[in-house]
C-alpha cells in the first residue's frame, strides 16, 4: 500500500492510512472481515477481489506503517517471521546474504536451517565493525540484513555508513528496526532499502497481535513484495491489522516512557553489586554510545535508546534466582509491550544460536534481559531490588 508522509511523525501515527468509512462515516476504519468481494461483472469491482491479495484494514495499516518510517510503501505480515522469509523471496539459489551475527535466534534457524535447504548461503559477522562486513564480501553477496540494535547483546550497527558500502557493491541492506520502531529510528532515511519489523513488538505494543511489516521506497522491488505477500500468503487477519492500527495511534507517547523508564533503569543497575554488567546503549560506558546518540533519534532529533536491557549477573543459577523471584516483571518471551518482561535469552529467544556460537557473542548463561514497560520506574526497581534481595 503507498503513503503519503509530509506531516509530522505524531499526527501520521494518528492519521496516516485513514480516513472516515464511505458508508457510515465511522471514524475508525472498520474491520473488514471478509474473505471476498462481490464483483458487478467478471473484473468490474471496488479495487478487492479477494482477501489474501488485499484487505481495506490492511491497506490502511500498511500506509500508516509505511507513513511512520518515511516509507512509500508498507506490506503487512501475519509475523516478524512471515515478513523476514516473505522478504527473502527477493533472493535466488545462489545468492549470498550477510547478516549481522547476532539476530533473534528465529531470524538465524529460519536462515541457518531453512533457507540453506534452498541454496542461499549466509556470513553471520559483526556488522557493527564495517571491515567485517567488507571481509565478507562474495562475488554473489546479494543483500545485507542488519538488526541495530541487535537482540539481546544490543550492539549496533552504523546505518549510513554500511548503505555507502552497500551502495558501493549493489547490494540491498535490509534493517530490522524491531528494538527502536520508526519513533527513534529511520532507516530508510539513513540509506538502507528496506525496513523489516515484529510488529508483535513496540508498534503493536500492548502484547496481543503476533504481525510483521515490510516497508520500501522502490516501486519496482516493491511491486515484487506485492508479489510475494500474495503468493505466499502469510498474511495477517483484518482484526489483527485493526488492532496493530489502533496501537500505533500512541507509538509516539509510548516510546519516551519506554526510553526514560530503561535510562532510570540501566542507571540504577550499572551501580548495583549484584550485577557483574549492564548493557544499555543509553549508558555512556556502551561501547557504541556515541553512535547511539547520533543514529537513534526521536522524530524531533532527540536521542532515544529504547526500552531493551541486557545485564549479566554471574551464574545461571543466579539468573534462575532474579528470574523467579521477579513479581511485577513477568518471565516471558517476546517485548516492546507497555508491560514489563524479562526472559533469559541463552534458553529461550536464542536457544536454536548453537552454544558455541552464543558463546562467541557474549550470549552467556548469566545474561537476563529485559523489556522495561511504560508503569512506574520506581515500582520496576523495587521489584528487581527484592528479586536481588533472594541472591
Ligand atoms: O515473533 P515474530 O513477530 O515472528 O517476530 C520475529 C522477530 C523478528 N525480529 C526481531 C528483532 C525479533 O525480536 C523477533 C521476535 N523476538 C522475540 C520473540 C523475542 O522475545 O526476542
């Protein structure tokens, strides 16, 4: 679906996509539930043949999406999954990708495990090191899919500076912008191609919509999503698109509780005996701080360095304790919901990255990592405090 983007990033998030339904002049779009239209004669009809290849509420989420990472065009996805292995439908036997070595564990199986079997080969290297990624250049290197900041070792990757080389070698960079949303990141505007989300995440915000969005500029490549998300159909129901819509009307006032709550956060950690390390691009001994500060900005050139933090704590059976013993942060998959969560990344959101591998990345057994909701901040350090209190 095409946007339009000239007005602010507050007003599209309300805005963009929507406008009063024809029949009843309700001011939020309905949800068209329904498989099918109903065509006058073969081929004449209202712009819908059937569900899977368009939908009225998806197209409005999909030009609201697109309008908020500056974007001319947004294809929504029933996951972050379906729109990540929808989007490598660009690619052919033969191709070969670089990826950024520490992606969500679902992101790596689906590569690793799945589209080997198709003949695309895979470099997973540290993208935030650019003579890596120059290292591992093929004659056949086709795209780049990058994760800034990646999950959960929140390292970063420098946008502008990876699409010149990029650029320089025909390749496409993709970016999952899953950590930041479009509120503190923009990656089209900072040269990448294409943008990739979890909508699950901050853009749906309220943990009740599994979804995924792929957003582009080029008419062309676009066309061929088009393409593909009606070919291979992993598309998402109009009542989840209605929801993700309705979530993103308060991305812009959500996003600031999540990054002050996370800075509070981080800095009480940093300073806390119990806690052997703390990663939180926010805090300045991050070593990509500066980067953070120059590439994560808020639509009005503010830095923002989001609600995801990683900390270590010397044990896994320390981990255990701090992860048991939490009562307002709720050990569970998943992130980005106005909720707080904390979960232990070696066993579940990464336990398909093999040991050794994890191990390479710092991914250790004593790393918990959190996703610091919008409540109180004071109330989340209490609850952490008397889960150290058990240490
Ligand atoms: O779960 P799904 O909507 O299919 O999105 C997959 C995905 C893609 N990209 C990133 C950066 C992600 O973090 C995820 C999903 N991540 C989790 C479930 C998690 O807890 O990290």
């Amino acid at each position: 679906m095409t946007s339009e983007h000239n007005l602010d990033f507050a007003t599209n998030a309300v805005h963009a996509g929507q406008k009063p339904d024809s029949e009843a002049g309700a001011i939020m779009t309905p949800i068209y539930q329904t498989a099918t239209y109903v065509q006058e004669s073969p081929g004449v009809h209202k712009g819908f043949e059937y569900g899977r290849t368009a939908n009225p509420t998806r197209q409005a989420l999909e030009a609201n999406l697109a309008a908020l990472e500056g974007g001319k065009h947004g294809f929504a996805f029933s996951s972050g999954m379906a729109a990540i292995s929808t989007l490598m439908g660009l690619l052919k036997q033969g191709d070969h990708v670089i990826v950024t070595n520490n992606v969500y564990g679902g992101t790596y199986r689906y590569f690793q495990q799945v589209m080997t079997e198709f003949g695309l080969t895979f470099s997973f290297v540290d993208t935030s090191e650019l003579s890596a990624v120059q290292s591992a250049l093929q004659p056949n290197t086709r795209m780049c899919f990058v994760e800034t900041p990646t999950n959960p070792m929140l390292r970063l990757t420098d946008l502008r500076a990876l699409s010149n080389l990029c650029k320089s070698h025909d390749l496409l960079l993709a970016v999952d912008n899953t950590f930041m949303s479009p509120f503190y990141q923009r990656p089209l505007a900072l040269g990448a191609d294409i943008v990739v989300h979890s909508t699950t995440k901050y853009i749906n915000g309220h943990s009740d919509v599994i979804g995924g969005v792929v957003v582009l500029n080029d008419d062309h490549r676009a066309e061929r999503i088009a393409f593909l998300q009606n070919s291979v159909g992993a598309v998402p129901g109009p009542h989840d698109c209605w929801l993700i819509l309705r979530a993103t009307k308060t991305l812009h006032l959500r996003m600031p509780r999540h990054n002050e709550n996370a800075v509070c956060i981080a800095t009480h950690l940093q300073k806390h005996a119990e806690i052997e390390k703390v990663i939180y691009p926010g805090l300045p001994e991050h070593p990509h701080h500066e980067l953070a500060t120059r590439q994560q900005l808020d639509p009005y050139g503010k830095p923002g360095y989001g609600g995801m933090i990683s900390f270590q704590v010397g044990s896994w059976q320390r981990a255990k304790t701090v992860l048991e013993n939490v009562r307002l942060f709720a050990l569970a998959e998943s992130l980005g919901g106005v909720e707080s969560l904390i979960s232990h990344p070696a066993s579940m959101t990464h336990a398909s990255v093999p040991e050794a591998d994890r191990r390479k990345l710092g991914l250790s057994e004593d790393l918990v990592r959190i996703s610091v909701g919008v409540e109180h901040a004071q109330d989340l350090i209490d609850d952490l405090e008397q889960a150290f209190a058990c240490l």
